[in-house]
C-alpha cells in the first residue's frame, strides 16, 4: 500500500484513486498518496493511516487486499476488531467485487452472514475427526445456521425498527432482496430486523407477542400483510389496538402474483430443471396455485418451493418491478431510522 501512495505511475494512480473511493464510501474518509506514506484526510486533519484505531486499519487492509485483483481472496473473521456498524456495512464491499473475486469469509459472525442469497453460505463442522462441509440449501439450513451462531429472538429488539411479514418466503428474501435493491439494508446484519409471523392460523398469536416486546423496547415497527388478509385487517386492528397506518396490505393476493413472468420461467428452470414455461401459462392469478400445479405435474416436492423461488427471483427484480406498496414502507422506514 504504501509503494503504491507514493507511485506516479499511472496504474497506480488509477488505482489508488478507486481504492480512496472505496474507503471512503466504507469509512467516510478519504486516504491520499504522499513520500511518507498514506495519509488520512478526515475533514480538516491529515494524519498517517497507522494513527487510525486498529479496526479501520483492518478495514483498510481488507479493501486493498480485494483491490489486488487476485482470483481468489480468503478472509479469516474480517469483522475482528471491526466496530458493529462497519462490520455491518463490510458484505457490501465483498458484494461489489464478487463478480470479479471469488471472496472466501470464514466467520463466527451473524453479521457476514449473506441473508439474501442463502445459497452462498456454508457451514463447516468435524466429524470422528474428519473436516465436513455442507452447503446451506434451504430456510431449514438457514435457521439452523443461525442456531448454530448463537442469534436469539431477543437480538431483533436491539434493533432501530422491525418490519413484519407474514412468512419465511418474505423474511429470508423478498423483502432484503426488494430492500436492497431500494437502498435500504435489512436482516441480521442491519439495523433494521425483520421478523416472519406466520400464515393465518399463528399470524394473531404471533403478532401480539412480538408487538408486546417491542413497545417495551421503544421500537418502531410496521406490518406488510398479502391482500388476503385485507378482510381480516379491521378485526386485526381491533383485537391488537393497532392504528391502520401501521399495516400496509399489497394490492395482490400473494407475493408471488408481483413476479415478472419471465423471472419465474427463469427461476423454474434453474432451480427445478422445468424447460421452456410460457410465460403465457404463467400469467393467471394467484400465481401460487399456477406455479404450484407445474411442479406437480413434474412430479416435483412443492416442500420449500416459494422461499427457493424468492431467493432466485427476489434479487433479480429491478427497482421498477417492486411494487409501489413496498417502496412506500421503504421510504418510511428510511426515514424513521434517520430521525
């Protein structure tokens, strides 16, 4: 790093110019080249980079080593040291250089974490001494994963709000994937949690379990239901003293009637090997049922399907595609957690 701050050599240049860019968009500083090494730019200051506390020298290090453009870049708990918001905000980082890297993190942390794209995780355990490595498949891996690092219910109370949805296929990834893609994270790894209450028959019980911890806590909170639910809404308010303005119903039946038609075809085949859907057949609503019956037909489990197909589907979905509904919950949320 430091060969590279004092280089005039115009690949150096280029490359210390994006590698300033990033940290600064990380720490919220700029680093500039100079005969005697690095040096900190933090507003009116200037002051070598070993005067940094030793977790954002962790940082530095990390983003330098992923701006080397090795193919393969291993990381042995990267949030060590690393204050709970930085370490938050770090996935973001290995996300912008995926496509080039193949980034390998081993963590005990929930917060490196990747909870929108479960796939990518992996949980290694020994066994009668032998080193065994499983890929996280599905929600049942997932919960287990967290299980396994220690998260408790009790963590999301510690969070700025908490959004709840009705099931696991809106939990573990529509509602991070549309999130992101809006500019907002939540999850595990952020400041905003959010929580599956259950379908129909829990969703009441539920709802005013985690309603009654959150008013002890102070947390602001708000609840995205499916359109089903839009008849059972009065009732719902009624029973739990819920001001209507803290629900918001989609205008759909289920999640996945909001769905490009392409995406499912897309995701069909990907993940349960179904070639050529017309998205003509796909265009009847609720969606659920539809998409349900083609994997019958295949002769296909239906166990798990929607949260799969979320995962595939969620993160795929342009800002455009989600649904105005949601974007306004977005809008809010931003806008509570900056006040």
């Amino acid at each position: 790093m430091s060969q590279a701050s004092m280089s005039m050599e115009l690949q150096h240049e280029s490359l210390w110019g994006e590698f300033s860019n990033q940290v600064e968009e990380l720490l919220g500083f700029r680093i500039e080249g100079a005969n005697a090494g690095p040096q900190v730019r933090r507003g009116g200051l200037r002051f070598p980079t070993r005067n940094l506390g030793s977790g954002e020298q962790r940082a530095l290090d990390i983003i330098w080593q992923l701006k080397q453009g090795t193919a393969i870049v291993a990381l042995e708990e990267p949030e060590f040291r690393l204050h709970p918001g930085l370490a938050r905000r770090l996935p973001r980082v290995f996300q912008e250089f995926a496509p080039e890297t193949q980034i390998i993190v081993v963590t005990h942390s929930s917060q490196m974490i990747d909870n929108v794209n479960i796939n990518n995780n992996w949980v290694l355990s020994i066994h009668e001494g032998s080193t065994h490595a499983k890929r996280v498949a599905g929600n049942d891996d997932f919960q287990a994963l967290l299980q396994q690092l220690g998260v408790l219910p009790s963590d999301l109370l510690l969070k700025d709000f908490l959004l709840f949805v009705e099931g696991g296929t809106e939990s573990q990834a529509i509602a991070p994937a549309w999130a992101k893609t809006l500019g907002l994270d939540i999850g595990l790894d952020s400041n905003v949690g959010v929580l599956s209450i259950g379908g129909a028959s829990r969703l009441k019980d539920n709802l005013r379990i985690w309603l009654e911890q959150s008013r002890h806590s102070a947390t602001p909170w708000h609840v995205i239901l499916d359109n089903h639910y839009a008849k059972t809404l009065r009732s719902l308010c009624q029973d739990l003293e819920i001001a209507q303005d803290k629900i918001t119903v989609l205008s759909e039946h289920c999640i996945e009637d909001y769905y490009p038609t392409n995406l499912v075809s897309e995701g069909l085949h990907s993940i349960f090997n179904i070639a050529d859907v017309d998205s003509a057949v796909l265009e009847p609503k609720p969606r659920d049922r539809i998409i349900e019956r083609i994997l019958q037909e295949h002769n296909l489990s239906t166990k798990g399907w929607k949260v799969n197909l979320a995962l595939y589907i969620g993160s795929r979905m342009s800002a455009e595609t989600i649904p105005g509904e949601f974007k306004e919950v977005v809008t809010m949320i931003k806008e509570q957690i900056e006040h």
